[in-house]
C-alpha cells in the first residue's frame, strides 16, 4: 500500500513553483518524485479523487498537474485503469534511450514555417487574425491557467510561392507573452519571457478540412489534410504553446527511419 501522498510529493510541495498555480507546483513535486525514485516504474498511482482529498485540492488540479506527465510518457493511463508510473530516474532513462537518430528526431523542436525552409521552399508567413479572451476548458488544463487569465490565439497562414501550404492556430498564455513579438515569432516571444520551449509532443491525425479550413488552404471543402497537433514545453516541463495546424496532403509528408534493432 502507497504510503501518504503527502510524503511521496513532500509537505513542501506547495512552494515547489513558487508563485506559480497549485497544479504547476504539484507537476513539479511529481517529478522530482519520480526522477529521485520515490515513485518507480510500474508503480500504480492513487486515483484523481484520493490524490485530490489526501493533498486538499481539486480533481481539476490534479488532472492539470498529470497531463504534461502523461503527455511526455512518464505516467501512463488506462480508462477504468487509474494511473501508473512509466519510469524516471537515471537507470530507468539509460535503459529506455532511443538510437541516437531517434534521440536527435526527438529533441529538436521546429516550428512549421522552419520545416519548410529546411527543405529549401521560400516560405511567407501571413497573419490571418490575432485575438486574445479566455480559453477553452482544455486549453486552461494544459496550460495550466487559472481563473480570469487569458490566451493569446494567432491565426497564420504558412505559404510557399504563394499557395497556402499550411493554416497553424497557436495559442499561449497572453500574460506571459509580448503580443506584437508573439505575432512574427511565438517562439521569440516565449523566449523574451524566460520560457523557451525545448520540447513538445506531437500528434497526427487525418481529417477531412471544414469550410473555414478549406477556404484559407484555397481547396474544396471535404479536402483529406493532415492535423498536426502540438503542446510545447519548457526545459522544467511547464506547457507554454499549443499548436493546431491543418496541413495540405499534396504538400506534407512524415519520413521516419527505421531500424530492426
């Protein structure tokens, strides 16, 4: 039986982040208890409710502070299953490193105007619209915005010789950002404030573009694209951006190499 929560993440806890949210500092106390051992692979984790009633918090906080956990692999989760450790600390990071080819397509992190530069395109950025209010339930989780704050939304169209290649939606916290810089570079943007973005997780999905998308990507409604998905994190694990991009099918593609070993 786990012993009390509050000795796995320490009485200290609540200042781990000093004066940043419950579930930042709650991120923060869980990963030090993981990378030092007090939490071990395979070890299943109480449920959201036990946590949350042990520690004096919110459901809601406790699902914040594991998201970017789940997110990066070291907690994983099951529907009906609870949660359990995925592994931290050096020995389990040393047995689990990838290829050094798969380590380097790990950690660098590109924006999508970058990637087609990379492969020698001309691209042009234009701004399709910039708003700023509240976020979405989802967005406040992953960010890990309390009540009142607000995000900065970015609406970008990537061209390559003019054609639209691909509609990116980039959402950050507005508090923490200089919107004027945010609007020719999130990524400077993020980095002015003190919070670079040295990794993300991304996913992949096909979809069928809606009338809006399709519209700005100048292809029929209906039209098979890809959606990219993005959250972007700082190098102490905080969620700074999220990335929603709709990418053309006749202009996009993923190589991966492979190996047997």
């Amino acid at each position: 039986m786990m012993e009390p929560f509050t000795r796995v993440v320490g009485q200290d806890w609540r200042e781990r982040g000093g004066d940043a949210p419950l579930c930042r500092c709650l991120e923060v106390a869980l990963r030090a208890a993981i990378s030092s051992g007090r939490l071990v692979a395979g070890m299943p984790l109480p449920s959201e409710r036990a946590i949350a009633a042990g520690l004096s918090i919110s459901r809601i906080t406790v699902r914040q502070a594991m998201a970017p956990l789940v997110a990066e692999g070291l907690v994983t989760t099951r529907p009906g299953g609870g949660s359990t450790v995925a592994g931290g600390g050096a020995a389990g990071k040393e047995e689990a490193r990838p290829s050094d080819a798969a380590h380097r397509r790990q950690t660098v992190l590109r924006s999508h105007a970058d990637e087609l530069a990379e492969k020698g395109e001309s691209v042009e950025t234009r701004l399709v619209d910039r708003l700023t209010g509240p976020p979405s339930a989802p967005e406040a989780m992953t960010l890990g915005l309390g009540p009142g704050e607000r995000v900065l939304r970015l609406y970008r169209l990537h061209c390559v010789e003019g054609r639209p290649r691909i509609l990116e939606l980039t959402t950050l916290p507005a508090a923490s950002v200089d919107v004027e810089t945010a609007t020719v570079s999130p990524a400077a943007a993020l980095a002015n404030a003190g919070l670079p973005a040295t990794r993300g997780v991304e996913r992949f999905r096909a979809v069928a573009l809606g009338a809006v998308e399709a519209g700005l990507l100048e292809l029929p409604e209906g039209t098979p694209a890809m959606r990219v998905e993005r959250v972007s994190y700082t190098a102490g694990g905080r969620a700074v951006e999220i990335s929603r991009a709709f990418c053309r099918g006749d202009g996009y593609e993923v190589v991966a190499a492979l190996s047997g070993e």
